[in-house]
C-alpha cells in the first residue's frame, strides 16, 4: 500500500512526510536542501530543479503514484466573510459562490480556488467564511507533482493545518469571546494567525530580510546563527515587536469589552522553539502552548502532520453544520408556516366580523 505524501517548499528546501493512510503512522520523514533557493517572492522561481529533485526523491522513496498533498504559502490566502441567500439550500451554497466569485465577492486575483466553512443562519442571510487561494499557484503545483509521477490530492495552507492539529489535540477553546493565536515560529519569518469560535478570523506573514542573512541551513537542514558578535536574543524580541503589533491590531479591531486572547499556539522550525517559549511568556504574559508530535517528530512538521488531518476533520466537520443548518432552516420554516397561518386566521376572522356588523 502506498503512503500519503505530504510536502511543503521552503525558500531553499523541501520538506516531506510520508503517513500511513489507515492508522495516521508516520513512515518516513525529512528535508531536501537544495544547491539555490527555489522560491522568490515566495512563488517558485526554479521549477525545473523542484522537479528534478522532487522526482529523484520519489524514485528513492518508491512512492509514485502515491497521493501527493502539499501546503501552500500563506502570503497569498485571504479569508473574509460573506453573506449567501437565505432560501438558498446548503447543497446550493457552493455553486452559489462560484456565481458570484470576483462579481458581488471581490477577491484580488482571478480565477481563485476556495473552500468556504457555514457560520450560521440569520433571517435573512446565511454567513459563511471563505478561504480563498490564488488558482494559477495551485495549478503550478499540480503540475509539480504530476511531473515527478504523484497524485495530487488536498492542499492548504499552513495556519489552518497547525489550527487543525491544536483542535485535534483540545488546546483549542470555541467558548463566545475566546480567541486563539497560532504562531508559526522560523528562523527569519513568521506566520500569525487568529482564531474564533472554530474560523480563521485574521492573519499576517512577516519575513526579515536582514534574519534571512544572518541564518544558514546546512545539508542535514539544521540552521546556524553565522554572526556570534550580534545577539541572537536581542534580534529575536525585534521579531517579536511584530507580534506586539499584531496583537494591539487585532485587539483593537476585532475584540469586544469582554474578548480576550485565551490560548497562544507556538510551532515552527525555529531551531530552539523552547528558547523562544520562554522569551514569549515573559513578553506577552500568556504561555505558548507546544504542539504534541507522534514518533518524535519535530515542531517543523507540525504543520505537515496536520495538514494529514484534513480530509478527516473537514469532511466530518462540514456534514455536522450542514445537518445543524437543515434542521435550523425546517424548524424556522415550520414556524414561518405556523404564523402564516395564524395571521390567514386571524384576518378571516376580523372580515367576518366586519362583514356581520356591516349586515346589522
């Protein structure tokens, strides 16, 4: 049987997890680094290498054919809320959107790929929120993919497969007016997210230029600080004025009197995530909480291992609200139909009245 491949492109690597599809057992792990960067402006820049690595990798693995299943960058998602018809069926939702995608639902790029999640029925309106992705990248993986002889399967992008994996893990609380931070931690960029009540509600990408130049990765992907004369710590908390910043945003944006922050995720390959735990605490007076990894994986693949949970939590997540919303819409029906009727009642009765007193 073959496994679920599972990858992600980095400036200058490639990251990969191989899952068994029946029990979830990681069968292999690891990262490609590659001679050049492959990514510029965080889109590939060196397609023929990624393909020629990639296909090398698979032959290795003896993995062709294998359903292949890859994360995204997150720079280029955007995720909004919108407003479908209320007489609209849920099975109607989805050819709903794709009407009206970059007509009423603007999107900054063309032909977008998306997924949309149900947030619940008003009188007049059904809410949902959209995770949308540019469609061109999308393509260009698949072709990747096709080229090195796998089956593209799912793609997403890296904040929903950490949210998917915390949620897994129950460090995720959906009460009213408790959000979630997930914080992807790498040694030059980062990657904030927030959460509330089970949706993406706001996110941002922040990527230094000067950290990029003080970092190297070596052959076996482990990171070394080059300049031991500049400290390491000092830069650390200057990334962390970025979450500061963040953070006084979204409290001011999107916080009520009485939300608040409730759990602080932290993940990522930065190379001593404990370190930088610590340097959070004490900063934000909030404790991250460490994602919990099966088989010794390290925090790097926290985001590949999520993104293997996808099928099983959305699939299950989307047939229960699509049940709740069925049920809330027949019952609001019902008793739509039970006032109608009343008020026919009622206003037969007051023209019999009339009726009777105009004969007297």
């Amino acid at each position: 049987m073959k496994p679920s491949v599972y990858l992600q492109l980095l400036d200058s690597s490639l990251r990969y997890l191989a899952v068994n599809p029946r029990n979830q057992a990681v069968l292999d792990r690891g990262e490609v680094v590659f001679e050049a960067p492959i990514l510029s402006d965080r889109q590939v820049s060196n397609r023929p290498l990624v393909e020629a690595r990639l296909d090398a990798l698979v032959r290795e693995k003896k993995w062709r054919q294998a359903k292949a299943h890859i994360l995204l960058m997150d720079d280029f998602v955007v995720i909004k809320e919108e407003a479908v018809p209320p007489q609209l069926k849920m099975e109607e939702v989805q050819n709903y959107l794709n009407l009206q995608m970059n007509d009423t639902i603007r999107i900054p790029f063309d032909k977008p790929v998306f997924e949309y999640e149900i947030l619940g029925r008003a009188e007049n309106e059904i809410r949902v929120v959209l995770i949308a992705y540019p469609g061109e990248f999308i393509e260009e993986y698949k072709r990747i993919l096709k080229a090195a002889r796998l089956k593209p399967e799912l793609a997403d992008v890296s904040c929903l497969s950490l949210y998917r994996l915390a949620e897994d893990q129950g460090l995720v609380s959906k009460e009213e007016g408790e959000h979630t931070l997930i914080l992807q931690l790498d040694p030059y960029s980062m990657n904030m997210s927030m959460f509330h009540r089970d949706q993406p509600t706001f996110s941002r990408d922040s990527y230094s230029e000067v950290l990029a130049e003080m970092w190297v990765q070596s052959k076996d992907a482990g990171w070394r600080w080059r300049h031991s004369d500049i400290d390491q710590d000092l830069m650390l908390n200057e990334q962390f004025d970025e979450i500061d910043r963040f953070i006084s945003f979204y409290s001011n944006t999107f916080l009520g009197e009485s939300d608040q922050i409730a759990q602080f995720i932290l993940s990522g390959s930065y190379p001593d995530l404990n370190h930088a735990k610590g340097l959070l605490e004490r900063r934000f007076n909030l404790e991250p909480q460490l994602l919990e990894l099966p088989q010794e994986l390290d925090q790097s693949f926290a985001t590949l291992y999520g993104l293997s949970l996808k099928k099983k939590t959305r699939s299950g997540k989307q047939k229960k609200a699509l049940k709740q919303q069925d049920k809330q819409m027949k019952q609001e029906q019902k008793q739509q139909g039970k006032k109608q009727k009343k008020q026919k009642k009622e206003k037969k009765a007051k023209v019999e009245m009339q009726e009777e007193v105009a004969d007297d």
